[in-house]
C-alpha cells in the first residue's frame, strides 16, 4: 500500500514538533515529511519530531537536505557537501533512511549561475560528481537512501538528465525521488513511462502538478489536478511496479495559498488528501 503523506511548509515550521505531527495524524496522512535546515537548525538534532512521530503513529517519509553544488564558488560547494553530509549523518541518528537531494544551480536565488553561460556543461557536472563522490558513500555506510530530485532549471532537471546522474554511480542507495511535475515542464507527459522507467529506484514521491514550461515565470504549480500530470496514470504505475513508499503532497500554488487560503499552508493538507484517497 502507498503511503500518504504531506510536505511541511509556510507557517507550519513554527510549529513545534508536537502539534505538527498531531496535525499530520488528525488530518488522515500516514507520514510528514520534513526539511532538514528546520528540524537540524542550530541547537536541535532532529530527535524532538522523531518523538513526536512516533507518539502520534505516524512516520518521518523523507528528510530534504537540498543544496545547491553547482557554484563558481568553490568553497560554497565543499560547504554545501559538508553540511549534506551531516544532515545525511542526523538523519541515520533519527532513524530516517531516505534523504532527499538536488544538484544545483538553484534558479530562483538571486545569485544562481547559468549552466552553458556562466559555467560549462562538462564543469557543472565535474562539480556535482565531487560531491556525490563525497556524499554517497557516507549514506552507504549509513544505510540512508539518497533520492534525488530532478527541478526545473537545474543541472538534473528532467528524467534523462537524473538518470544520468542516477546510472553514473549505480550504486544501490543511489536512486530518485519522483515528483513528475518537474518532467511535465519539459514536455514529458508520459507519467507512466517515466515511473516504470526508473522501477525500483524509486525511493520518494512528490505530488504535485504543473502547467507551463521550465521558465521563470512561464509555469505555475496549481491546485493537484489542475495542471497537465497525469495522476491517473501516474499512481496507476506505482501499482504495477509495486511501490509501497511515500506519495507525500508537496503544496506550491503560491497565489491560491495567499488569496483563498489566507497564506496558511496547514489549509492544504486537507483537501490534497482527499485527492490522494482517489488514487491509492
């Protein structure tokens, strides 16, 4: 059986573990996910909402440790590894064993660079190896599954593009976190060809759907169902393959959530849930 789950955002990383996990169960989901500079912010190690997890009956699905390793700045990537690396490390401690990750450049910062303008194909992914070479095997000792997710804009943006990185190393704690908005706005519309494609190496899954195309302010990530994913076919897949991970609804409709819903992201979590419950 899939698992339901939700991405804690917006007002709800306020929260304190607690409320937030009892939220989660209240709501009907069976996991929260969570993001790793909150829960491993200065002076916490992340073990407050395992806690409050395990209290309320509900699981910790996949922890975000994303940073960006494709910079000019050299020593903002080896940062960048050293801080994935030990939130890699805390998660292992709360017994988290999917960690969710991304290669860089981040296009919505302001200081993100251009692969092809600023910097070389061949740079940007010599980048990304040094770190994975880095990364990788600490989560093997550790037993953690790194699943990477392909984002609009970055160097693995798409399904051929993580796979490449994915295939690189072939390493079985190696695999993806599946969120097919990213590959619908660069026309890949195929869901079930990209879930059977990856197989077992599905480690995660984000839902959310998207119309537009990988330009900034040329797509928008509305209301699930709304947009041009494929859901029907898309958990249809995950069925067949027999994935009995996480479908964890990441909420981004930005302006729905400012102008109907008063800017709170918890008034998200119940009407995705009942969107869910028609797929699994």
């Amino acid at each position: 059986m899939i698992k339901k789950g939700f991405l804690a955002n917006g007002e709800m990383l306020g929260w304190e573990p607690e409320k937030l996990c009892s939220f989660i169960k209240e709501t009907g989901y069976d996991s929260v996910e969570l993001i790793g500079d909150i829960i491993f912010a200065e002076g916490k190690d992340g073990r407050a909402f395992r806690a409050a997890a395990d209290k309320s009956g509900i699981t910790i699905s996949e922890i975000l440790a994303q940073h960006d390793y494709v910079t000019l700045d050299e020593q903002q990537r080896k940062d960048s590894v050293k801080i994935t690396v030990e939130q890699i490390r805390r998660a292992a401690d709360i017994g988290v064993d999917v960690v969710n990750l991304f290669t860089g450049p981040v296009p919505w910062m302001p200081d993100s660079i251009r692969v092809g303008a600023q910097i070389s194909m061949t740079d940007a992914w010599a980048k990304v190896f040094a770190s994975f070479d880095e990364i990788l095997p600490v989560a093997e000792k550790l037993g953690v599954k790194i699943a990477v997710e392909n984002v609009w804009g970055m160097l693995a943006h798409d399904f051929y593009t993580n796979q490449f990185l994915v295939n690189h190393y072939g390493s079985d704690f190696l695999g993806v976190n599946l969120d097919p908005s990213h590959d619908v706005l660069y026309g890949n519309t195929d869901a079930a060809f990209i879930v059977k494609s990856w197989g077992k190496k599905i480690f995660h899954v984000h839902v959310k759907d998207a119309v537009g195309i990988a330009e900034p302010g040329k797509f928008v990530f509305p209301l699930l169902e709304e947009g041009c994913v494929d859901f029907k076919g898309f958990f249809d897949a995950l069925k067949e393959i027999g994935y009995e991970g996480t479908a964890s609804v990441e909420f981004e409709s930005w302006g729905y959530r400012a102008k109907v819903m008063g800017g709170l992201h918890a008034a998200a979590a119940a009407p995705s849930l009942e969107m869910l419950k028609k797929y699994i």
